[in-house]
C-alpha cells in the first residue's frame, strides 16, 4: 500500500465510523476540537494526519484507534 492510498483509507474510515454515530463532519470536528476544513481534508485523503490527530477523532468517536486502521 502506498502512503497515498493509505491516507485515502484512513478518510475513508473516519467516513465511516463518523456515519456510523450519525454525525456531520461539523459535529465530530467540535468533538476533537479540529475545524471542518481540515477534517474535511483528512477524510478526502489529501493530509498526512499524526497519531494524535487520529488519536482525539478514536476518542471522539469513542472507537479504539486500532479501528481506525481497520480497512475493508
């Protein structure tokens, strides 16, 4: 897997836990205290988030970070 494809996996996977809890992309960026934008372009796999960023959306979202790294 490339680091491309990887980032694009990861925004995938906050697509869809942050579905899953029926939340906008508003509504988990106040969670973990981010602004819409950048998530916005963390779930279009266009940033390189850091373990922290994807640590406060787990907690946010209440999921394990290892979650966040489980790809369909």
């Amino acid at each position: 897997m490339t680091k491309e494809q990887l980032k694009k996996e990861v925004g995938k996977r906050i697509v869809e836990l942050r579905n899953l809890k029926g939340w906008s992309q508003s509504d988990l960026a106040r969670a973990c205290g981010k602004d819409r934008q950048a998530l916005e372009k963390l779930e279009n796999g266009r940033v390189n988030p850091t373990v922290y960023t994807l640590l406060e959306i787990s907690k946010a979202l209440e999921v394990p970070l290892s979650d966040m790294f489980s790809f369909k």
